[in-house]
C-alpha cells in the first residue's frame, strides 16, 4: 500500500508529508536557485518539488527528500545556467523578462554587489560558498549534495574565500 502525498508512507512514522515539505522548504529552495545563477528561479524549485512528487512513492527513507530536493536544484540550477550562457550568445529579439516581487525585494544594492562577485567565481566554488554560508550545511552535507569528497570541498571553500575576497577588493566601495 502507498501513502498519498499527503501522508507519510508507512514505516516512515514521524516523516515529514509531501505537503509539510513543500511549505516549509519552497521558499528556501526557490532562494538557493536563484543564488546559484538561474533566472527562473521559482521554475527551478517548482520542478523539483516536481519532480520529488514524481518519485514520492518509490522513496525508501522520507526523512532524506530535502537532501534529494537540494541536489535537484543544484543539479537544475546548473542546467539552466549552462543554457542561459548559450541564450546570451545569441541576440535578443524581445526585451529581457520582468524581474519577479521576490527576486526584486531580495536583489538591494548589496546582494547585486556579491551576486556580481560570485558570478566571477567558477561554478563549483559558487555552489560550494552558497551551500555553505547560505544554507549553513556542514562540509559532509555539502560533499554529499555536489558528489564531491570532504577534502575537496575544504579547498574549495578555501580558494572560493580567497577569490571572494580580491573580488570584493576590486569592486566600487570594495575594502583594500
């Protein structure tokens, strides 16, 4: 016997509902998005939750989806950062979509600044600093989610540290 999506399934007692999981993380996932570069950000977290749905009978363990969430975004984040790289290329015949409310009141002066500094950054340490900092995940969460080892995600917040800040240095109204 299934559970519905608005139950947990059987032997996962205490395990969040599909419903519990959609209300308390969408607005977070929707925020990682967006963080790692999409421009669709609210699209990228919909599909995800999608997608989880998709699969919500066939989960062994329903206390690790926000694991699995987290890695969808990630992984779909970088898809559609690579194809905007290849949209960019080509010229616009229309003007540029209106930025959303949520996307506006998030975007002040100051996270334009970082978001333009941590463009500069290569993907990975893009992802790794967001993971990091943004949703505060340990270096084992992190190493999960991006199917890296411990020691690489070390170096690489190292390095994403030091470039962060000579980019920062670099910027108008940057410390020297």
């Amino acid at each position: 016997m299934s559970a519905s999506v608005g139950e947990s399934a059987p032997g996962d007692l205490g395990a969040p509902t599909f419903h519990d999981l959609f209300r308390e993380y969408f607005a977070q996932m929707t925020r990682l998005a967006h963080l790692l570069g999409a421009d669709d950000a609210e699209n990228v977290a919909q599909e995800a939750f999608v997608k989880l749905h998709q699969r919500w009978d066939t989960l062994s363990d329903h206390t690790r989806v926000v694991g699995y969430l987290r890695t969808t975004v990630v992984n779909m984040s970088r898809s559609r950062t690579r194809h905007l790289r290849v949209v960019r290329r080509t010229p616009q015949d229309r003007p540029p979509d209106e930025l959303s409310a949520e996307v506006r009141a998030v975007a002040n002066w100051e996270h334009e600044r970082l978001r333009g500094v941590l463009e500069k950054l290569s993907r990975r340490q893009r992802e790794v600093l967001v993971l990091r900092y943004w949703l505060d995940l340990s270096t084992a969460g992190i190493a999960e989610t991006l199917g890296i080892s411990p020691g690489t995600v070390k170096a690489t917040t190292h390095h994403a540290m030091e470039n962060l800040r000579k980019h920062l240095g670099d910027e108008p109204g940057g410390e020297r």
